[in-house]
C-alpha cells in the first residue's frame, strides 16, 4: 500500500516537474539524478588516476614539472560528456559540478593524488564569472576536497588576463594567448604547497601550463594536476 503511494506520488510529481536528461534530453525517471542510467553507463572512465605514468601525465610533463596528471573520461565529440559538460559550464546546471566532482573524489581516494595539500579550482577571469554565474571548476572541487579531506584554496591564484574564446584558436596561438592569464595570491601563508589543479577539459594544455606555472612560482610548491575529461 505505501509502496503504491509512493510510486502515485512521484508520477504526479514527474508530471509536474519532468526532469531532462543533460547527456541525452530524454525526460528521467525519479530515480535517475543528475543523468539518466543509460547516459551514466557510456561514460568512459580512462582509470588513469591508478598509474603515474600515463598519457596526461606525459603530455603535461613536457609542459612543465608535474608530480602527477591524470584524466577522468575520454573526452569525445557529441558524446554524452561533452554535452554534460556544456550544461555545466553553459547550461546552468551547476550541480552536475558537485556530481562529476563526487565521481573524480571517489577515484582519486585511493591514489597518489591523495598526497596533495591544497585543491586549486582553475579560475575564471572575474567578468566570465560574473556572467556565468559560478566557476564550474569550484563545484568540482568542493566535492572533491570533501572525498579527500584536503583542504581547498580556490583564491590561490587568479586570472589576471581575459583571454578570447580558445576553441577558436591555433595550437600555437593558444599558447601565446595564454602566456601570464594567471597570478599567484602573493598574501598565502602555506609551507612546501603540493598544489592540485583542476579543471574540467584538458585539450592542448596551454592553459594549464600557465595557471601551473604560477602556483609553482609558491616557493618549494609541488604541481599535481587532473581535468574531468580530455582528448586523446
Ligand atoms: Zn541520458
């Protein structure tokens, strides 16, 4: 009897308050959150977290020193992440942050990464914050210093440069473009930081090259570094 209650008052609910799947835009049930079942099961987690040497971390080595790097999905083209990461950067749909960083705390709690002294969301220059609303990065990390109890600092370095739109760019030019966007919060107090960067999509690296190098411009700081989902 309280089971068929139940499942009357969620259709009720469901049909006042339908809820759209963000990878596939099917309508969910009540117990799909934040994505449907389907949509969940295609994600393609490259467990790279496990070992040290990996891809990412090879690609970023040549970038600059890196203790660790690693990525959580394999970005593709029209995949169910790439569309679950534009709702979260352009959708407003900030709480799929919370959940893609409970998702990466979960996989990072029994690796190396769990070394790190200090999470640092990469920031957003302060007028794309303001008109998006919220650093996409930040949720991530709120949830992901909750799965690791490491303290989050997400004033440690800014953005000093707003930069055009990347995605429009030359490789070579994103470098260019990026070169000093980022500057260190001269006023931390903070011994030898191993500092975890963070961001949603890792592409040429350019960007994270840059925001790394300020925080390593901490004096003794170590850099660690891992992005929801790159292209490989
Ligand atoms: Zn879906």
């Amino acid at each position: 009897m309280i089971l068929t209650l139940t499942r009357l008052l969620n259709a009720i609910w469901s049909f006042c308050f339908p809820r759209f799947c963000p990878g596939c835009a099917v309508e969910m049930t009540p117990y799909e959150d934040p994505c449907c079942l389907s949509c969940q099961s295609q994600l393609a987690f490259t467990h790279f977290e496990k070992y040290p040497i990996n891809p990412v971390f090879q690609k970023m080595q040549l970038l600059l020193p890196v203790e660790y790097a690693a990525t959580m999905i394999y970005w593709e083209d029209d995949a169910v992440i790439q569309k679950i990461i534009h709702q979260l950067k352009f959708g407003g749909q900030e709480s799929l942050g919370s959940w893609l960083g409970s998702l990466l705390g979960q996989r990072l709690q029994k690796s190396p990464f769990k070394s790190c002294t200090a999470i640092v969301p990469l920031p957003l220059h302060v007028k794309k914050q303001k008109i998006r609303g919220y650093n996409q990065n930040q949720k991530v990390c709120e949830q992901l210093a909750e799965w690791l109890n490491i303290p989050l600092l997400e004033n440690a370095v800014f953005r000093s440069k707003n930069t055009v739109q990347l995605s429009n760019h030359y490789h070579i030019d994103r470098f260019k473009e990026m070169k000093s966007a980022f500057q260190l919060n001269l006023d931390l107090d903070l011994k030898a930081p191993h500092w975890l960067l963070v961001d949603d999509v890792l592409t040429t690296g350019a960007t994270l090259q840059s925001c790394g190098q300020a925080l390593l411009q901490y004096p003794n700081a170590k850099l660690s570094i891992v992005t929801l989902a790159s292209r490989m």
